[in-house]
C-alpha cells in the first residue's frame, strides 16, 4: 500500500536539505526555517500544538514554536524527517489519515514560492486520498459562503456547499482543489466560474483552519 504521508514528508525534507533555512515560502512572513518549527511542533510538543488551531492557545504555541526555530537547521530537518513513533499524529496507526493532506500542502508551499514553478504529475492514489480530504474542507469552510459553490475535481467527484443563491463552479484536480480549499488560492491551479463579484470574493475569502 502506497504511503503518502511519507513519500510527502521525504520530499519537502529533501527540499529543506536544498534549499536551507531562509527560502521563501507561500505562507506569509514565513521562511522554511518556520514552516520546518511549525512541524516539529505539531508533532512534538502536544502541549503546544493546540495553538495552531485554538486562539487562546496561540501565544503560548508560537513561543514554542519560535524557540524551535532558533535551533540548529540540520536538526531540524531531521526531526521533519523523522517523526517519533509516539506522536498522536505521526504514529502508524494515524500517519496516512493525519499527514497525507499536510505535508502535501506544505510541501507545495516550498515548491510554489519559487520562480518557475508547476504543478507535479501525481499518481492517482495521490489525487483520490486529497479528494477524499478536500470534500470535508470544503464543507467546513464553504458553509457559510454566500452562495452555492459547486466543488468539482473531474474524474474524482463533486459536490455543493455555501448558503445558497448565485451559483459558483470551482473546478480542479484534488491536489489543487485541497490547495485553494486552505486557503492558498493564489497559487492553486483551478478553474472558476459563476457571477464575477462572487467568484472575486471567492478568491479571497479567508478559508482553511
């Protein structure tokens, strides 16, 4: 059985190794010395992991989180690389549920900050596993858009979210539709179509977690 969580995190970990800790990345302000802490700390510091989702959290997460960053890069990496098997996200009961999605995204955060980028040729398992994350982002962050926003990836599935009224076709393979589901929209190779003024406020809603 193919595993995707971690041909994923071998390759953003590779990409780290090359390109070092001051490259860009699509995350605003952050570097991939941030991008690597951020990781480390979700699977790492449960203690501290909360913050990324939980606003009152926050604080105390991007402490740790900075610190971590201070460390040594090469170590860092490594840690990316190589997950405790005791990590509620990272053991092998959760690895392919819980990483699959991540460090795709984030591996396509390194890939498309830097010049001359294009989207990878992934193998079909790939897009069905995003496909199957894409469907519960997009209920979650399109439930209250404005309008119905028809959610296609060809060959993989549809469906329809939002409130309701105009109509919106956003169109994608599931990698690029899990892109623009989180929030990427700006580097996310997808097709939309419907109202303009909606399809606008589409492409710069505030989405993903």
């Amino acid at each position: 059985m193919p595993r995707y969580a971690r041909s994923e995190r071998e390759a953003l970990a590779d990409l780290f190794g090359t390109l070092g800790p001051d490259a860009p990345t699509v995350n605003d302000g952050w570097s991939t010395r941030d991008l690597a802490a951020h990781l480390v700390l979700r699977e790492r510091r449960p203690d501290a992991a909360g913050g990324i989702l939980l606003p009152p959290l926050r604080r105390y997460s991007e402490g740790v989180r900075r610190r971590l960053a201070a460390g040594p890069w090469d170590r860092l990496v490594d840690q990316v690389r190589r997950p405790p098997f005791w990590s509620p996200v990272s053991n092998p009961l959760t690895d392919e549920l819980a990483n699959t999605m991540e460090f795709f995204i984030h591996h396509e955060d390194v890939r498309r900050a830097r010049a001359g980028w294009h989207p990878r040729d992934l193998p079909a398992g790939l897009h069905r596993a995003l496909w199957k994350r894409a469907a519960p982002l997009a209920r979650l962050g399109l439930r209250r858009f404005p309008a119905d926003v028809f959610v296609q990836a060809p060959g993989y599935g549809e469906l329809s979210v939002g409130r309701g009224g105009e109509r919106v076709r956003v169109v994608g393979a599931p990698g690029e539709l899990v892109l623009f589901l989180s929030g990427r929209q700006r580097v996310a190779r997808v097709q939309i179509s419907g109202p303009a003024a909606t399809a606008e406020r589409l492409r710069g809603a505030g989405l993903g977690m």
